[in-house]
C-alpha cells in the first residue's frame, strides 16, 4: 500500500498527496517509511513561513500569495497550523474557509493541520507534511503558524523565508519582536497598512533593524549548535526589508512578491540556501533522535511497573530522580556501547 501511494503521489494524483499528509499527521502505522521514500524526491520547492501576532491578516495575506504565484502558473501547497483542541488534539480552526480566492483550482493545495499542543505552532508532521508537498512537486509551499511569540522560532526548522506580519499602531506587538522573532525574520510585512499608525510601525521597525544590526555586528544566528533544535541563520549580509500591504485588496503582493524572489536569489547566490537545509536537517535528526529515545525509555519505563513505583521510592528516600534516571537507561545505554564496539 505505501509504494502504491507513493507511485500515485508521485504521478500528480491530488487524492493520494491528501492520504498521504492524513497518514503523517495521524502518526499511523507505515508513515515514517513513506516519509522516507518521499525524501528522495524532495529539495526542489521553496518554502515560505508566514507567522506574525493573531489578527496580522495572515490568512488573508497567504490566500493573495498563492493567488499571485497560480498567476505566475506556479503551482502551490498551503499548510496552515490551527491551534489544537485540548480534547481532541484536531485543529479548532480547520473548518473555516480560508483559500476563498483559489476554490477549484486544484494547483494550489490546501491543509490545515492541528500544533498539537508544540509550543511554536508547528509539529514534526508539519515539516513530514511539507515534504510530501515537496515531492509531490509544488512549487512554492507556504506555511501559515498560530501566531506570534517566543516560541515561534520553531519556523526557522521548516521554512527557507521567513516572513513576519506586523498589525499598524501595534506598539505592543512590535516591542514582542525582541523577544526571538526579531532574529528570525527575512522580511517584515506591514499589512493592514491603510490604517492609522502603519508609518509610526515602520519606522518603529526601521528602528529596531538598526539596533539589531549594531548589537549582533560581527555576529550572527540563531542559537547554538548542539543536541538542541536551534537553526543556524548566518545571514549577516543581508537586511530584512519591510513590505506595505493591504491584503484585502492584494495591495503591496507585488511588492512582497518581489522581495521573497530577491530573498531567494541571495539565499542561493550566497550559498545560506544550503547551509540553512543542513542546520535544518541536523536539527530534525537530533528532534527524532529524542522522540525515538523517549519511547525507548517509556517502554522501558511500563517494563519496569510504571513510572508511580520509582516516584514512590524517591518519595521514601530509598532512591533519588538521578538514580532512577541511570537505572532506566543503564540497558540502553549498554546495548549502544557494545553495538558501537562490535
């Protein structure tokens, strides 16, 4: 079943792409097998993270942009994370009609899938699912986040762009952007920019770039590389531009079209294009590596009578959490050392 999936991805047919993102968002059995078949295929889309504070109009802005890019006869796949249900785990919003601009065209796919509760918005199915896009040959796939914050840095793991939307006369929301997405944006979309205090935001923006630009001189990235998921950006030579647009009326797609084409080009001109895929790339093996540990040890964990009997003698004192700790590992840790020394 999965090669014959994979086959009917492969051949264009939309029905299977859908199965096939249903299998990796519901984790089913046989899904990393396809991811993996599917990997092959991949590295030729350009990814594009939208993220920005709820109510930024991104929603609106993406349905634009895959508008304009079907203009270019570009095909194009949308993956707009919901927030999840507490109850369920599915997408709060993923019944709302959002594409109103791109009904019946079957070049522009479009999914929304649930953050399942990852504080920035996006899961490992998410970049399992842009790979499917990938593959199946889109040529711009545009992912939409939650919202904007500490945590939404996340998007530096999936996208190749990275746009952030900023509301006018949101003082709040621009000072929010020292907080982390400051560092990760490519480009700054202004939208809403017929209403008051769209000037007062760029400038405020213009500002903050320039603080940037002299507190990070002589460095630059985001995080540290290491067993964590940080994303190297050494991006130094290029300044993120801010983009007016009024995405109701597509005012300023142009423009923004413009500026993820230059983008783009410097990624590729600069060679950031494939350092940025392998800092992505390292930091999804050390993601896996700790989900594949962790059911390692949970297993080990029930094995053993449950995690309640070890919380019991660490309450007793006839053990600690470190103890506990060393003695769940200990066979783990013992069949890697002799498999290494074989």
């Amino acid at each position: 079943m999965t090669e014959q999936l994979i086959e009917a991805l492969l051949d264009g047919d939309h029905r299977a792409l859908a199965r096939t993102i249903t299998k990796i968002e519901n984790r089913s059995p046989g899904y990393r097998d396809l991811v993996s078949e599917l990997h092959a295929h991949t590295g030729h889309a350009d990814v594009i993270g939208i993220t920005g504070s709820p109510g930024a109009g991104k929603s609106t802005l993406v349905d634009k942009l895959a508008k304009a890019y079907r203009d270019q006869d570009l095909t194009v796949g949308v993956i707009a994370i919901d927030p999840s249900s507490p109850f369920t785990g599915g997408a709060v919003l993923g019944d709302r009609i959002r594409m109103a601009s791109n009904v019946g065209d079957m070049d522009v796919f479009f999914r929304s899938m649930s953050a399942r509760g990852t504080l920035g918005g996006l899961s490992t199915a998410t970049t399992d699912a842009v790979k499917a896009l990938d593959a199946f040959g889109k040529d711009k796939i545009l992912v939409e986040t939650v919202g904007a914050g500490q945590n939404e840095i996340d998007i530096v793991r999936t996208a190749d762009t990275v746009t952030v939307l900023v509301p006018p006369g949101s003082g709040d929301d621009v000072q929010m952007l020292k907080a982390g997405i400051l560092e990760i944006a490519d480009l700054f979309v202004v939208n809403k920019a017929d209403l008051p205090g769209s000037d007062r935001t760029v400038q405020e923006l213009r500002e903050m770039l320039g603080m940037r630009d002299r507190e990070t001189r002589g460095h630059h990235g985001v995080g540290t590389p290491g067993m964590n998921d940080a994303v190297e950006r050494n991006d130094g030579d290029w300044t993120p531009p801010i983009v007016e647009t009024v995405a109701n009326d597509g005012t300023g797609v142009d423009d923004l079209l413009d500026a993820l084409a230059d983008h783009r080009d410097h990624l590729e001109s600069s060679g950031q294009l494939e350092a940025r895929t392998r800092s992505r790339y390292a930091a999804e093996i050390r993601q896996l590596l700790r989900e594949d540990a962790n059911a390692l040890l949970a297993e080990e964990l029930d094995a053993r009578g449950g995690l309640d009997a070890f919380v019991q003698q660490v309450l007793d004192r006839e053990s600690d959490p470190y103890s506990v700790a060393d003695e769940l590992v200990a066979p783990i840790e013992e069949c890697v050392r002799e498999r290494r020394n074989d």
